[in-house]
C-alpha cells in the first residue's frame, strides 16, 4: 500500500513538474519590433524598427496560459534616415524621447489554440499614455536551436492602433492617418 502511495505521490510531483510555467528571456539580437505608418496622408508609407528591447515571455503549454512584458527604448528609434530619427526623438508630437524614452507593453495570452498562443490582450505605454492594445500572433513555434542545443520559441505576431490615441499627433492638421501597423519578431529562450 505505502508503494503504491508513494508511486502516486511521484506520479503528482512528476506531473507538476511538467505543467509548470516557463519563463522565457527575450532575444534582443533576434527580436524586431517595428512599425509603419502613414506620411502625408496616403503619399507614402513610413517605416521603422527599434533597435533596443529587453523582457520576458512566460508559457504555461499544459495550462495553455502565459504573460508578456516588454521594454522598447524608444530612442533606439531607426527610420533609416537620421534627420527623421533625430526629429521624431526631439518633436513633443512625435516620440519625444527626452520625456519618453521607455515604451512597455505587458499583457496576457487571451487566445491558445492547436499550435500555441494565438492572441494576446494586454496593454501598451508609449509616450506617457496607457491603452489597450491585442496582439495577433501570425506564428508561434518552439524547437531546439542546432547551435545552442537549448529550446527555443519564436513568434510573430501583429497589431493595428492610433497613434494619436498615445498623443502622437504630428502631421494630423497636414492630413496624415493615425493608424499605425506593428509587426513584430520575437525569439525566446528558457532563462
């Protein structure tokens, strides 16, 4: 009887061990937050990439759960085109990364389905302004890395927001379109 008992107590232990979330260290050097958005209402689409991010994904795959906290560091900002970076860093309608320099962006998986997380519903900070904002995520997948022989997660995923909703409001009385597109990469590691 104490055999079988201690067989199910290991079993349990076993099986927690198994579902136990797993934190996962953002790749910077793989990880590419970027963005694009109207110049000149419809003239031409602005594109741009921060090159600084830092944070943590936490995956519970048994409980299908997980969270999301980022950090973007805002003046790390690269348009391809230094008088635009140095201008959108300086303008207060723009990023004003003297005042602002930090973007975050903590949320929650909302969504799981049969190949991973889905969507995730959380909110953003960026120019000293709080709201929601849902991430799509196009792509998730989890394998070993040939290099490192150490798991790795990758994703892909979306979001659609008004930048004006965050007081970025340069270009609005020229006629420029609020909405802004991210696109987003993102690798993981256990760490």
């Amino acid at each position: 009887m104490k055999a079988i008992l201690l067989a199910g107590a290991l079993t349990l232990t076993a099986v927690s061990a198994l579902a136990a979330p797993v934190t996962y260290k953002v790749d910077p050097g793989h990880t590419y937050p970027s963005f694009e958005a109207d110049h000149m209402g419809g003239v031409s689409i602005w594109r741009g990439k921060f090159n600084t991010n830092s944070g943590s994904i936490v995956l519970d795959k048994e409980a299908k759960t997980g969270t999301v906290d980022i950090s973007i560091d805002v003046t790390s900002v690269d348009f391809g085109n230094d008088k635009l970076n140095e201008h959108s860093l300086k303008e207060a309608k723009m990023f004003d990364g003297a005042k602002y320099p930090t973007a975050t962006y903590k949320g929650k998986i909302s969504k799981w389905g049969a190949k991973g997380p889905e969507e995730v519903t959380g909110d953003l900070t960026l120019h000293g302004v709080t709201k929601p904002v849902t991430l799509k995520i196009n792509s998730f997948l989890c394998k070993e890395n040939p290099m490192s022989k150490k798991e790795v997660c990758g994703a892909d995923a979306s979001a659609t927001f008004s930048r004006y909703d965050f007081g970025i409001t340069y270009g609005d009385n020229f006629g420029f379109k609020g909405d802004v597109k991210l696109l987003i990469s993102v690798e993981a590691s256990p760490g």
